[in-house]
C-alpha cells in the first residue's frame, strides 16, 4: 500500500497516510492534527532538487562500488514504487537494465 505525504495548508505541518490507489481517488484527506480540508500533496525537496536523471546518477555513483545492480535496481523500484508515481520512460528503462544486471557505468554510456 503506498504512502502519500500531504502538508496541511492551514496549520501547516506534515503527515503521512497509508492509502490504497482505490481510496487515493475518493477519499477526503483532512489533517489529524487541526481537521483542515486543505492539504495538499508533498513532494520530497530532494526530488524537485535534483529531479530523475540527476538521482538515477547519483545512486549509481553510489553504487559503483558494488557489484550487484540487481540490488540496486531492486532499492530504485522500492522507491519507486513507494513514491506512487510513473517513472519517465528513459528512467524506467535504465532501471529495467540494472535489474536484468546491466552494471550502472554501462547504463550511464547511453545517457550521455
Ligand atoms: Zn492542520
């Protein structure tokens, strides 16, 4: 079940909740801590920093040391999965190589 990350317009402060995709598009989304309705979804200031391809870099810089992009691979979908969010096809594709085990500076060639 993913989870999603709103902020209260009203007071202000953060909160997480548990959703299902089916619930996501009918459930109404109020603070636990001032009962607002205004809230708005979060998104991580990490991901508007540095955006998807810049993150696909990062993480296999991260990973050059290791010799298994499975893993890696397995860690990036987790996060994208959890995020809830449809990778763009460039990304998805890569992350479909480092699975199959596509080392990462293998993957970064075909990117520049
Ligand atoms: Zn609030």
């Amino acid at each position: 079940m993913p989870i999603y990350e709103y902020i209260c317009s009203a007071c202000g402060k953060p909160f997480s909740l548990f959703l299902s995709y089916a619930d996501y598009d009918t459930a109404s989304v109020r603070c636990p801590d001032c009962g607002s309705g205004s809230v708005r979804r979060r998104i991580r200031p990490v991901r508007v920093a540095t955006g998807e391809k810049a993150r696909l870099e990062k993480i296999s810089e991260e990973a050059a040391g290791s010799d298994s992009p499975q893993m890696l691979g397995k860690v990036m979908r987790t996060i994208q999965e959890n995020s809830g969010r449809e990778l763009p096809p460039d990304t998805n594709e890569a992350l479909t190589r480092l699975e199959r085990g596509e080392s990462p500076a293998e993957i970064d060639k075909d990117y520049d």
